[in-house]
C-alpha cells in the first residue's frame, strides 16, 4: 500500500479525536464497537458526531468496518496508523510535507519527508504482515487469532526496535543515520545521501571496501551485536571528494548527489533476478580521481537494524556467518576479488564481546524493556517475511503493491454521505494543528 497523505488536510480535529480513539480501543478489541468508540473519543456532539467522523475515516480507508463481526465495529488500517504516526510528527514540528517513497520493500515503505524549513528526512514505515496478509488468508487468520499478534503490534515493535538499536549505535559512534523520532510502526531519521552498495558497479579499492565491512561486523560483535542482514542494501556508501592541499594535509568534499555517477560508476536499477551477474566497470575507467585530481573517498553507512540480535543468541553463529558471507558473495560476484584470509569466524568474535571496554549494546537495547515475548513474535515475523523475500529478494518489484490489507473488507462503513461531508475539505482547510501538506516535489 501507498501513503497518500492527501486526505490529511481534511480532518478535523473531532476526526482524528476519533481516529486515535479507534487506535486506543485497538488494543484490546480486534473489532473496536462503535459504543466504544463513542466512549473513548468524548466528542461534544455526542454519538451523532463520532458517527459523522466515523464515516468520514471509513471513506478515506483509514479505518475499515468488518464484515464477519459479530457487532457493529471498525478497525485501524495501516493508512489510519500512518496517519496518526503523521499527525504526532507534525505536531513535533519534525515533519511537514511528505513527498517521494524511494523504497518499497516487503517489510517497509520509505519516503523522503521534508520538516518545515525543508530539511529532508526519511521516513521508515514498518509493514510487518504485508505478505501473510495478502498471500495467504489462512495465515491472515491465524495472525488475527494470535492473542496481540497483529501486523499492527509486530509492525510497531520492529519499529520500536529499530529505533533503539539506532540509538545506541549512534552513541557509540557507528556510522549510522541519525535516529529523530519514532512514532507507532514508523521512525524518522536523517536521510542519507548515498547510494546502496547495491547500486555501485567499481570502487576504487574493492579490498579496503571489503575490510572496511569485515572490520565493522567485528566492531559490532565486540559490542554484542549482529546486524542479521548484512547485505548490499542495507549498506549505503557516501562518497567524499578527497583535495589534496598545498599543505599535504587531506579535505573532504561531500559529493553533491548530482555530480554522482562520474567517478563510480552505478548500474541500472537493481535486478529482481537473484542470479543476475552485476555489469562490470569499463576498462578504461578510473574510479580513484576526479577531474581535478582529487582522490574519492567512500564510507559505508549501515542502515536496516529491526532483526539485529546478541551475540548470545541462541543461533549468533548462524547469523554471524551469514553477515560475513553474505560480504563475500557480493564482492566476488561485483568486484571479482577473493579475500586471501578465511573468516572471520564466529568463535573468535565471541571472544572479543565486551573486551577492552566495549559497551554491551546488546544488553543496553535489552534494557529498554522489549519483553521476551514480544521479541519471539517480532523474530517469528521477521525470519517468516525473510524466508519469504527468498535471499537477496529485497526490494523485489514494487509493481505487486497494487492494494493495502484491506481489500476484502473495504470502507463499506456509512455509505450515507451527505452534502455536508463531501464538502468538509473545504470548511475544514488549514485548521487542524500541524497540519501535514501533501506534495509530490519534496525529493
Ligand atoms: P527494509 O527493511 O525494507 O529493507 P531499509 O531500512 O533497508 O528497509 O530501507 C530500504 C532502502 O531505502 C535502502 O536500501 C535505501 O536505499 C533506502 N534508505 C533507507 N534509509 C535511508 C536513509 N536514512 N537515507 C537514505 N536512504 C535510505
Ligand atoms: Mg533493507
């Protein structure tokens, strides 16, 4: 599904009134009924007016009635669960306008968001549940019946997750992007002005690039932690013009994003072929200087944390080797180069957790209070939606994603609209507090 943030300029403010009562009524009802509804959100209008509010969400689909319910109920969608995540954001004065989803993977959704003096960010919206929702509807069921394991909860763990390890690795001095907010199944960070490992067809120096990421999975092993998918997506790299000053001494230069393409080469987008080979750099192409003779530097930035775990984990060895290797396959199959060393090994990285004073981020992330319970239900998802995307199935095509999860109980809630609702855009404009403004030129 697509965040269309359009509709969010046309709530009032007794809509999301409404619309968090729903949410707030979610976690303990599957169908939340509309007494309850009614109940939570106070409006002064009374019933009437939640019932008005409710058949404006419903038309919108940021709140879905279901059929098969017993009584009179609704449920959140995850339109309606990004919206409110929206909405806190706004009022935050973190995000403004929402422009272009650069991502869509299984599991996420990611848009270039602006905040009002139209800095750019990144919005990450979890979609844990995606796949079993749509594919299969038994799975659907049994997700449903799962007591609190709804896409909603998992989605919002992983989120909570992700932002918590991004914190503690920022802290420790990881390059990692900056770590802004987070919000229900969403979190804000900086965006990153990088291309995806993915996307680089030469380095310069394909074995201290290779060094450079070996050196990392080990450094995040001595603070306790796997990152559990390792890969070329999840490894962004910024290139950095080197000038070479009088003094000798070295100056960076961000690479302006426009003027990349020219020292290293990228190919076309990345294939949903899995076993397509990578194109290979033209011969006649050095990717080490610039037309001024400076040098490119380029840093790998680690994004993508929700299925990070310990190096206590019960299969570390397992997620541990599967990092590495999944290094060495991709430098092989893009850069030809071959590590003359084996390893790195797990029983030796074991070794060096905490050592030499490292902080255990491990049991730092732990202490933030994930319950074991929630952590078994957010690893199931996460291992069932990777088993799923099949290995190096990230962001697949996106042309599947033609509905949300709600095709087979759609907004039909209130169908009785009147004159005054389809008007209640225009009476409504620019009132509500933080307002999101919806723009398609943001990125
Ligand atoms: P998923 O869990 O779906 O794999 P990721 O966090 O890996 O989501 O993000 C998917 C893609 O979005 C990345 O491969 C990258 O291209 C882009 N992306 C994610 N976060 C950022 C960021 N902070 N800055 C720039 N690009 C990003
Ligand atoms: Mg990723």
């Amino acid at each position: 599904m697509k965040l269309d943030s359009k509709a969010m300029r046309h709530l009032t403010a007794e809509d999301w009134r409404v619309l968090t009562a729903v949410e707030i009524g979610s976690k303990n009802h599957e169908v939340v009924p509309t007494p309850l509804i009614e109940s939570i959100s106070k409006l002064r209008g009374g019933a009437g007016r939640v019932r008005h509010s409710i058949s404006a969400l419903a038309k919108v689909g940021l709140i879905a009635r279901l059929k098969e319910a017993r009584y009179d109920g609704y449920r959140l969608t995850y339109g309606g669960l990004d919206y409110l995540a929206l909405h806190t954001y706004a009022s935050q004065k973190a995000v403004y306008s929402v422009g272009n989803q650069i991502g869509v993977g299984k599991e996420s959704d990611i848009l270039v968001v602006a905040d009002e003096a139209g800095v750019q960010r990144i919005l990450k919206i979890h979609r844990l549940g995606r796949i079993s929702f749509r594919t299969v509807k038994a799975n659907r069921d049994y997700l449903r019946r799962r007591q609190g394991g709804s896409w909603m909860y998992l989605s919002r763990l992983a989120a909570e997750r992700e932002y918590a390890f991004m914190r503690v690795l920022k802290e420790e001095g990881f390059l990692v992007p900056d770590p802004l907010s987070q919000s229900r199944h969403t979190i804000l960070m900086s965006l990153i002005d990088a291309f995806p490992l993915r996307q680089i067809a030469s380095v310069p120096d394909p074995a201290a690039l290779y060094a450079e990421l070996i050196a990392l999975i080990l450094r995040l092993a001595r603070h306790g932690l796997i990152h559990g998918d390792f890969n070329e997506f999840n490894i962004l790299i910024k290139e950095e013009e080197e000038s070479i000053s009088d003094s000798g001494e070295e100056q960076k230069q961000p690479q302006p994003s426009s003027a990349k393409g020219k020292e290293i080469e990228h190919p076309p987008p990345p294939s949903t072929n899995p076993t397509s080979t990578s194109p290979s750099p033209s011969p006649d192409h050095d990717p080490t200087v610039t037309e001024n003779n400076n040098k490119i530097k380029i840093t790998p930035v680690l994004i993508d944390f929700p299925q990070m775990v310990s190096m206590d984990h019960a299969n570390a060895e397992m997620y541990f080797d599967r990092d590495v290797a999944c290094v060495k396959r991709f430098f092989e199959r893009r850069f030809q180069f071959v590590s003359t060393q084996p390893g790195p090994f797990f029983r030796d990285a074991k070794k060096t957790v905490g050592k030499n004073g490292a902080r255990r981020l491990d049991a730092a992330v732990e202490a933030s209070g994930f319950s074991k319970k929630a952590l078994k239900d957010l690893e199931a998802a996460i291992r069932e939606q990777q088993e799923a995307r099949g290995p190096e199935g990230e962001q697949a095509s996106a042309s599947d994603d033609d509905d949300d999860e709600d095709d087979d109980d759609d907004d039909d809630a209130d169908d009785q609209e009147t004159d005054e609702e389809s008007n209640r855009g225009a009476d409504n404009d620019g009132q509500s507090d933080g307002e999101i403004e919806a723009t398609n030129d943001v990125a």
